[in-house]
C-alpha cells in the first residue's frame, strides 16, 4: 500500500535517507531531499510543531556542509526556535543547534 503524499511518514523517511547522503558527503542528492522532506513535513505539521525543528534543522545541516552558511543560518534559527518554544532550555537537541548555528556563523565569517 503507498502512502499519500501528506503523510507525515513519508517526509520522515526523506529526511531520514537526506541524513544518510549527507553522512556520505553525497550533498547533490542530500539537498534537495531534505527541501523535499520539509516541504511534506510542512503540510502534514501544523505550523511551529515540533517535529517541524528536525526538518529545519536538516535542511540548515545540508546547506552548512555545503558552504551555503546564509541558507544554514536561516533554517538553524528558525529550528532553534521552535526547539526554544518546545523543549526544555538545558535539551541536548537546543543545545546541538546552537553549536551548529555558531559553526555557520563562523562560516560566514562571523564571530560576534
């Protein structure tokens, strides 16, 4: 049985695979599947959920690794504050973007 195209499994297993490229340094194949991902994520999420932070968060991941740092910095603040509204201030995964938005800030050059 296929799942339709809204279905919150289907954007988890994108994402899922989008982690596995990017883990490979395959980003060409990375990228967009996890645009892809967010973009299934979004219709099937309601805005601010979340799981709706993993998504962004992979997507900003994808587009540091790949030099693209003004890309990552918008998609690591917008995960990080669904993650600020969601978890609790000390959470291993608000912490984990934090780091990663600084690794991106420090990309761009940016050290303030």
């Amino acid at each position: 049985r296929e799942l339709p195209p809204s279905h919150p499994l289907l954007a988890e297993a994108m994402r899922c695979l989008s982690v596995c490229y990017l883990a490979q340094g395959r980003l060409e194949e990375a990228i967009p599947l996890a645009d892809d991902a967010l973009r299934h994520a979004s219709t099937a999420l309601p805005d601010g959920h979340p799981g709706l932070g993993f998504y962004l968060y992979s997507v900003a991941e994808c587009h540091r690794q790949s030099g693209a740092f003004d890309e990552s910095v918008e998609f690591y603040e917008r995960a990080m504050d669904i993650f600020g509204h969601h978890l609790p201030q000390h959470s291993t995964s608000l912490a984990i973007v934090k780091r990663d938005l600084a690794m991106a800030y420090d990309g761009k050059g940016r050290t303030d």
